[in-house]
C-alpha cells in the first residue's frame, strides 16, 4: 500500500462526503446497523469511521442509552463527519486502529465501515479490536468484494489507464478492493487471537448516480486515487475526470447510471 492511499485531506472529505457516501457507502451502512439491532448493547466503538456514515446510521438505529465513539486516524475526515452531524450526541476522537486509546474489555462491539482494508498491520488491528471487547462482544466490519465485482470503480480504474499507460493509478484495486480474499481475513482474525468462527455473508447492493460525472468525480477527486492521479501530473486531474466519465456513460449510458457494487460482511464474537 503505497503512503498516499491513507491521505484524506484537502478537499478530499467533502467531496467523499457528498459524492461517494450516497453513492456506495449508505446502503452498507445501513445493513451494519440492523445488524446490531437486537444485541444487547451499551458502549460501541467504531473503527475507521471517515465522515460518519455509519455512525449517522448507528445513532439513528440504536436506542439512546447506547453510547457511540467514533474514532478515525485522519482528523480532516473527523471534522468533516462532526460538521454533517448526527440525530444525537456522539463521541468524535482521532485515534489509529493499531493502537486504540482505550481500557481492555471496554465495550460491547466495535464495528468497522471499509476501514480494515487501509490498515497496514490487519492482524494487529483486529487483535486491538479483540482486546477492548469484553468477552462476548462483537467485532463486525466490510471489505469491498474483488474490483471485478464493483462496476464503477473497475470501469474508472481501467479508463485511467488509457491516460497514464506507462504507470497507471492503481489505488482503486490496490487497496480499497485489495482484501477481499475471505481466507485470508479468517487467518488475519485466528492470527490475531479471535477463535470462534466468523460469520461471514457476501453483500450485492445497487449505485445509482443521476449522470456518469457523479462517479467520475467520486472516485477521481474523492479519494485518495486522486493523490495517485496529481502525483503522475497534478494539471491532469481534470481531464482524467472526463476520461473516466466518459468511460461510464460509455458502459452504463449517459443519464442516470445504475451499477453492481458487492462487499463481503465479516462478525465475530470475542
């Protein structure tokens, strides 16, 4: 993973906020907290929460004597999730998955939204996640299923590579679609000290966006491909923006677009 594929800053969060959230985060997220629903719960940690998608859900959906902390290592993302707000009060902190500021046994479950992908030690952030959970709390996270199998990001990933042949930006499959190989995140959980067995269900869901520039500008300018893109020649990102637009209208239409998107859903209990 290259040291870019962590950075949110700049324009980064807002962009990802209103672009990428509703086109492929909300339905996840929403799926995370209905499946909390009916555990009995009162302190939740999450893991990697980016501008809060599912902590707005994770409110919304939990009664209020549940307590929510919401931790991310990158503050700009932080800031821009406390800006947007939630139906009730939660707890924001920056804090690394590899080395959580918290009392072992702390809480009841720790959920995690397409974070476990960016961490560069799997096994040591599952095993801090293991560690604040009492016994018998749940670990519940999702990883984005094999590029091939999330239309849009394949279809800008490879457009891209019509711009930049000689070193195209991989960011894309590299990481965000880089873990989806499920007996691997079996031996990433035993490894890191979890021995009851994963559940573990793969999610199909739908992204609709009402022109192909939706997309193109979700994927290209909010999220780190874009440092990927700036990197190989910052007065580009533009053009690469039309390029991979152009792509989608060329494979979906040139109105609305509708897309496959697919993620595998991990839980396991302490």
């Amino acid at each position: 993973m290259s040291d870019t594929d962590k950075v949110f800053t700049g324009s980064i969060p807002k962009l990802y906020e209103t672009h990428l959230v509703p086109l492929i985060f909300e339905p996840y997220a929403i799926d995370l907290a209905a499946r909390l629903h009916s555990r009995n719960l009162s302190r939740i940690l999450e893991i990697a929460a980016g501008t809060g998608v599912v902590t707005r859900a994770l409110a919304a959906a939990l009664p209020e004597s549940v307590s929510i902390v919401a931790t991310d290592l990158n503050q700009a993302m932080l800031d821009q999730a406390a800006a947007t707000g939630t139906v009730r009060p939660v707890e924001w902190r920056q804090a690394d998955a590899l080395a959580l500021p918290f009392g072992s046994g702390a809480f009841d479950a720790v959920v995690c939204q397409f974070g476990a992908m960016f961490f560069p030690d799997k096994s040591k952030a599952f095993s801090e996640a293991r560690r604040i959970l009492k016994p018998g709390g749940l670990f519940i996270f999702n990883v984005w299923d094999r590029i091939t199998e999330n239309e849009f990001a394949d279809t800008v990933t490879t457009a891209l590579e019509s711009l930049f042949p000689e070193d195209p930006p991989r960011f894309l499959a590299r990481t965000p679609h880089g873990y989806h190989d499920l007996p691997t995140i079996v031996r990433n959980l035993v490894s890191s000290g979890f021995r009851k067995p994963a559940k573990i269900d793969t999610v199909a869901a739908r992204s609709r966006a009402q022109s192909p520039q939706v997309p193109a500008v979700a994927y290209c300018q909010g999220t780190p491909l874009r440092n990927e893109i700036e990197a190989r020649n910052a007065s580009r990102l533009g053009e690469a923006t039309e390029v991979a637009a152009r792509a989608i209208a060329r494979r979906f239409g040139p109105g609305p677009v509708d897309g496959k998107i697919q993620a595998h859903v991990i839980s396991i209990e302490a």
